[in-house]
C-alpha cells in the first residue's frame, strides 16, 4: 500500500512557479500546485514506505533551489 503526503512549500518571493516546475518532474511527486496563502505551493506525492517519502523529501524536493522550508503532512487513513 503506497503513502500518500503533502508537502507544504514555503519559496522565496517570485520563485513558486520554478519550484512547482521542477517538483512535478520528481518522481512519485502527483502533483505540484502553486497556491496563495501562507504556503506558495503544495506538492502531493506517493511512495511504497514512509522511509521511501522521508527520502524522496530530504533529498529531492528540498534540494530544489529557491525552497525556504517544508512541512510533511501524511495521509492517514483511520
């Protein structure tokens, strides 16, 4: 059974289109939205293990230049 995140992407100004670009093309990455508020974009992403997730997050997507911070949030199926 896959796991299922979104991650919460705080950019730094003019820089959300780049990073939701560039984070659609991660694999396991749904999809990547720009958005207003208090976060520019939110990314939904899947993977065979949190592990898997945990990796793809730290590794990939916060590499992604222009990214100020991330905040992980599991889905969870109660």
């Amino acid at each position: 059974m896959a796991v299922t995140a979104y991650v919460l992407i705080q950019t730094e100004v003019g820089k959300s289109a780049g990073v939701a670009r560039q984070a659609a093309d991660i694999p396991g990455v749904v999809s990547a939205q720009d958005v207003t508020g208090p976060y520019d974009v939110i990314v939904q992403a899947q993977a065979d293990s949190v592990d898997e997730l945990g990796r793809m997050v730290v590794s990939q997507i916060q590499f992604i230049e222009g990214i100020t911070r991330t905040v992980t949030c599991p889905v969870v199926n109660l």
